[in-house]
C-alpha cells in the first residue's frame, strides 16, 4: 500500500506544478467537562510555479475521526413484536466524517478518484466481507450513514468551500459535541475536471483534558479503585443528603 | 448547560440529568424501590450508549438507595435481619443471573429477552397490585376490617426465624427464595430489583408495607454496589461524572419521597406504584409491537463487538 502511493507519488511528481499550502484555525481539541463541539477554520493557498491553468480549480477537504468497528442490526416482525434479526458488523467506521467541496461533489471528484482516495462518506466506510452476512449490505451501510447523519456526525458538505482567484481558498468545519479522542486526519485535494492533482494531509489531535483526561485513565487503568472510588462518592452523598435534611427537618 | 460525560463521550444537558435524578429519587424514597426500571430506558432515550446506562445507574441506586435508608432506620423501619437473608439469596441469584445472562448472549437476542423480562413482570405484579390496592380502598371505604393474615404453606415450612420488627415468625426459605429469585432478574435486567422485591415481601411474606420498603433498599444498596464494581472492572462503563449529576438529584429527591410516603397510605402508596409500574410495561409493550421509526440500529464498536 505504501509502495503503491509512493509510485503514485513518483508518478504524479513532474504533474505536480500546484502545491497547498495549510492553515488551520486549531489543531487540537481539548475536550473539558463543559465541551460543546468546536468550529474548526480550514483555510490555505495554492502554491504554483507555473501560470493557472484555463481549467478550473476544485478544492475537497476532508475531515475524520478515528475508524472503529461497527455492528449494524435490523429489526424485523416476528410472531407480532419487532426483533433484531440481521446483522452486518462493519471493519470500520469513521466516528466523525466531514466533507466540504467547492461544487457538487460527483462534479468535483470523478469515481475512480473517490475509489481511490476514499473520500465520500460510503467509500470512507470499510466492508470488507461484509457481503457474506446479509444479502443487502447497502442498505445497512445506507442505515449508518443516514443514523450518524442525522447525529451530526457525518457531513456533506458540498459548496461550502470558498475558493478566491483560483489560490485562496477556505471553509469552516463544525465538530459536534459527542466527540470521541483520537487523532482526526484532514486531508485536502486539489481537483481539475475530477482528477487529483494535488493532495496534503494534516491531522487535528482531540484529546480530553484536565478532570476528563484523570478519570478516563483512572477508569481504565485502575479500574477498582475507580469503582471503590464511585461507590464512596455514592454512600457520601446519599449520607449527606440525609443528614442535611435532618437538619433542616430540627432546624 | 452542556456537559460533557469522559466515559460515556457524550454530551447532555447537566441540569435534565439533575432533574431526571430528581424524580427517580422521589419515587425511590416514596417506594422503596431502586428506580432503575425506570432511569436506565430514559438514560438509553436521551443518547447515553446502553451499557454506560446500566452500569452508571447500578452507581447510582447505591446513593439514592443509601440516602432513603437513613430515613427508613431513624423510624426504625428497615428490618436487618430479614434483609440480610434477603440478600445473602440475592447474591447468590446475582452470580446465577450473571451466568445465565453470559449464556443468552452468546446465544444472541439478549436485548429482546430483557425487554420481554420486563415487559411480563412489569405487566403482571403492576397488574396485581393495582387490582388487590383498589380492593383494599374500596374496602377502607366500605368500614370494613382487612382480612387477617391467614396461616398459609408458607407457615408450615421449617428453619423458622422470628423477625421482630416485620412481626414475623417465619421459615427462612421464602425469602431466601425471593432473594435469589430478585438477584437472578436483577443481574438479567440490569436494575436494583425492587419493584419485584417489594410486592414479594408484601404479598408473599406478608411482611407489613412501611418494613418493607426500607428492608428492600437495604438490601439494594449491597446488591447494586456489587454491581456497580463488576461493571467498573470488568466493562469499564461506570460514568462517575454521569453518577454524580444524577445521585445529587436523587439523594436530594429520596429525602422528599420518604417524607412523601409518610403522608400516604399504605394502599395509596401501592396503587400509585402500581400505576407507574403499569406505564413502564405498557411503553416497552408498544416499543415493541409498533412498527419503529427505524428499523436499523447501530451498536458501536468497542463494546457492542462480541
């Protein structure tokens, strides 16, 4: 796989007249307690020797979480009452996935490129051997798209990237609150007529913070004392309560 | 204002978690029962992942329950003894319950016999008490005396056991059968086991209403903090910042429903439990009778895997 994108490279390499320069509004992502999704500004330019082409530019950023495994069920009436009868466990899900275009997205990017470079949401979802566990594995796959985008955590967002005298160019990706901690890679394509011409990756690092960041490792490393630790603040408060009431109660 | 949860990596308001505690703990310290039967499906419908759900409640019935039994041992309401052999058979049926629930879910459909656990028990001892509480109203009503306690098979079994403050001289093994029999759906269902627990003692053991209800939280506490530890270790789904936010509303809460239930009487008490048990099975009968908004659910990775 490396091999064949360092060939790609090689091959691309005489082509590559059009280079992006990156900015990024932030690269981290500190999740504290009161963390209600975060606004990322993607902006950049276009780096060229050589005088614009009469083709025009199209630009695609992507944004994604980290890809974890993902079991999708279906229910199905039997004997009168909804049950879970199908499922199809996908190898991996991106958790969060943004796209953002200049233009419709099947007009920017042609399919043999997105194959290539898994960029719209169906391709950024992995299903291999998927086909063996039911007959319609599209219209799971179809079911978690539709589900993570009504959640906010799949975007398509076509149009939204605003490009200037075919260099500047720039758009605003929102990550929603239910964020999970991970690096979130971002990558950004420059096209001309859906071909690739130039590509550049990043990645946006979203970590917890503070009293976030001690309980998760706590919970995850010393499991019992975390639980001891829950079962204390439990009996202390119930404790509390019941002796701040009596008081109340004589007082 | 939004919070955010480092266990569950969700985000949820933190004053509708206060006040969802709130309520639980009402009827938690009205009740005498954990609540959970009740929190865990609105957990699961404000966005928290299932497992996070179950576990952090376990958490948080130990406080809600914890705070309740004070109110119950100042009045001198909660029989030890008889808890204590409630709960050595509900730590037994909770090992049992964990195996057979191990077993169901290799065996996959685990979620719908959950739901169906629910739905049949809820169904049948919310029936119960409604028609024998309406009985005994309508009996208050009419002057009439209630029946005397009759000398049933119960009475004739051996290992009797005087429990003083129940005013009972009974064999040991009803309650150590419901205590196993509790432990056994209360691993299963994932809930402190109560609303079963409290209609036993009263109908099967005939223990007096105002005993039971701070016997049965005694008896929760231990069950529920078992629970919480096995989760904490073993799934690693306990929210202690989730568990805070809804045990500061249930504690508080607990303290209003024991004074509540003091003002009540002992049939009114049943029937409303009655009626709330009632709307929890008749909401869980529809979700599944009903064709649902959407067919497909995800469950996601780490946990949902095996």
């Amino acid at each position: 796989m490396r091999l064949l994108a360092l060939a790609l490279c090689l091959l691309a390499l005489p082509l590559k007249a059009e280079e992006v320069v990156l900015g990024l509004s932030r690269d981290k992502v500190a999740i504290t307690a009161t963390f209600e999704g975060s606004e990322i500004l993607i902006f950049g330019a276009v780096k060229r020797e050589v005088a614009i082409p009469d083709i025009p530019l199209d630009v695609v950023i992507t944004v994604a979480g980290p890809s974890l495994p993902v079991s999708v069920r279906r229910k199905d009436r039997r004997f009168g009452i909804w049950v879970n009868t199908d499922e199809v466990r996908l190898d991996a899900a991106p958790t969060f996935y943004a796209v953002a275009t200049t233009g419709p997205l099947d007009q920017v990017l042609s399919a043999t490129e997105d194959l290539r470079h898994r960029v719209s949401i169906p391709r950024a979802i992995r299903s291999v051997g998927a086909a063996s566990m039911a007959e319609d594995v599209e219209n799971f796959t179809e079911a978690l798209i539709r589900i993570r985008r009504d959640q906010d955590a799949y975007q398509l967002l076509e149009n939204t990237v605003a490009l200037d005298e075919q260099t500047l160019f720039r758009t605003a990706i929102r990550l929603p609150a239910n964020l999970t901690e991970g690096i979130y890679p971002t990558r950004i394509f420059l096209t001309r007529e859906g071909r690739v011409v130039s590509q550049f990756e990043t990645a946006i690092d979203v970590h917890k913070v503070g009293l976030e960041r001690w309980l998760f490792t706590l919970s995850r490393e010393q499991p019992l004392v975390y639980g001891l630790m829950s079962l204390a603040i439990a009996i202390a408060a119930g404790w509390g309560a019941s002796a701040a009431f009596q008081v109340l109660r004589r007082g | 204002m939004q919070i955010y949860l480092p266990i569950a990596e969700v985000s949820v308001n933190a004053f509708l978690l206060l006040g969802l505690g709130g309520i639980v703990g009402i009827l938690s310290g009205m009740f005498g029962v954990g609540g959970g039967f009740l929190m865990t499906p609105l957990l699961f419908f404000i966005g928290i992942p299932p497992a996070v759900a179950v576990a952090t409640e376990a958490n948080q019935i130990v406080a809600s329950s914890f705070s309740g039994v004070l109110a119950h041992f100042r009045r001198k309401t909660v029989d030890l003894r008889m808890g204590t052999v409630l709960l050595i058979g509900g730590l037994i049926g909770a090992a049992i319950g964990v195996v057979i629930f191990n077993y169901l879910k290799s065996q996959g459909q685990v979620d719908l016999l959950v739901k169906l656990c629910y739905v049949v028990f809820l169904g049948v001892i919310g029936a119960m008490m409604f028609v024998e509480s309406l009985r005994a109203i309508r009996q208050t009503r009419r002057g009439a005396l209630p029946a005397r306690k009759k000398h049933g098979w119960v009475h004739r079994l051996p290992f009797k056991m005087r429990f003083r403050t129940s005013g009972l001289y009974i064999s040991v093994i009803p309650p150590m059968i419901v205590g196993v029999f509790v432990g056994i759906l209360a691993a299963i269902m994932g809930v402190g086991g109560g609303f079963i627990m409290v209609p036993a003692m009263i109908y099967l053991l005939g223990m007096p209403t105002k005993v039971v209800v701070g016997t049965s939280l005694f008896q929760i506490i231990f069950v529920t903090a078992f629970t919480t530890l096995l989760h904490a270790t073993t799934n690693f789904t306990v929210d202690i910042a989730l568990a805070v936010l809804l045990l500061v509303g249930g504690v508080v809460g607990a303290q209003f429903g024991a004074m509540l239930g003091t003002r009540l009487r002992a049939e009114q008490l049943r029937i409303l439990l009655a009626i709330m048990v009632l709307a929890v099975c008749g909401k869980l009968a529809l979700d599944l009778l009903l064709t649902p908004s959407e067919l497909y659910s995800i469950a996601s990775g780490a946990g949902g895997g095996h």
